[in-house]
C-alpha cells in the first residue's frame, strides 16, 4: 500500500512539472504565432500599396490589443484573418500576448505607412511580450529580435 502511494505520488509531481512547462511552451509558441501574423500582414500591406499605387495604413490599438488596416483613410475590410479590417490579438488563440508598446516615427505613434509605391513612411518598433518587431524605414523590412 505504501509502495502504491508512493508511485501516485510521484506520478503528480512529474504530472505538474509537465504542465508548467506546456504552458510556458505554448506562450512561446502563441507569442511567435503573433509576430507570424503581424510580419505577413506588413508584407502584405506593403505589397498592396504598391499594386494599387494607394497609401496602405496599419493602426495599431495597445489598449485593445488590436491593429486596423486602411487604404487612404477607409478601412479595409476584407483585409485576410481580420473582422471588418481589424486583427484581434486579444482572442482565444493568442491570449497571453500583448502589444506592450508601439514606437513608430511619422505621423502617430502608432500607424504604419506604405506609401504608393510600398515604401514605408517611418519605421520604428512595435514590442511584444519579450519580442520586438524593427521595422527599417524606407525599405519596410522588419526584423525580429
């Protein structure tokens, strides 16, 4: 009897060890999942601008955990993966990620600019949790560190 309690002790620490580690593995992994759409949606973005030869804006909300996607100063709204233009990072995929803060040089603090011909306005920083999102100005190409 006492071997068996033993054994089912053990067995729920290891059980709890495993789980604390899933879910320090699963923020990692939701946090790469944002930059993953944020990076694209840039690209994207740039791309547009240059197709269409029109100003592509990306707004980005820290208190609502959300970025909105603009063509001149009317919301895209079949923009991919977005609800009428707006991307919510604030969901039940991503929940432990944040925008903790946006640095973006131009005209706000917080919007991104494609120019007519894909070139970025301004660049700046957009952070993340632990990760940070550069984007060059002039060239629109991001980095991440």
């Amino acid at each position: 009897m006492i071997e068996l309690i033993i054994v089912m002790l053990l067995l729920g620490i290891f059980t709890a060890i495993a789980m604390t580690r899933t879910d320090m593995g699963l923020s990692t992994i939701r946090e790469q999942i944002a930059i993953d759409q944020i990076t694209s949606d840039i690209d994207l973005a740039r791309s547009m601008a240059f197709a269409k030869r029109e100003s592509i804006t990306i707004v980005f909300n820290i208190q609502d955990e959300s970025y909105t996607v603009y063509e001149g100063t009317t919301v895209i709204s079949d923009f991919p993966n977005s609800d009428n233009g707006t991307i919510q990072l604030d969901n039940s995929m991503l929940k432990d990620v944040d925008i903790e803060s946006v640095a973006l040089s131009g005209s706000g603090n917080n919007e991104l600019q494609f120019l007519p011909l894909g070139d970025v306005q301004d660049g700046g920083s957009i952070f993340l949790n632990t990760r940070e999102i550069e984007i060059k100005p002039i060239t629109g190409k991001w980095t991440v560190k």
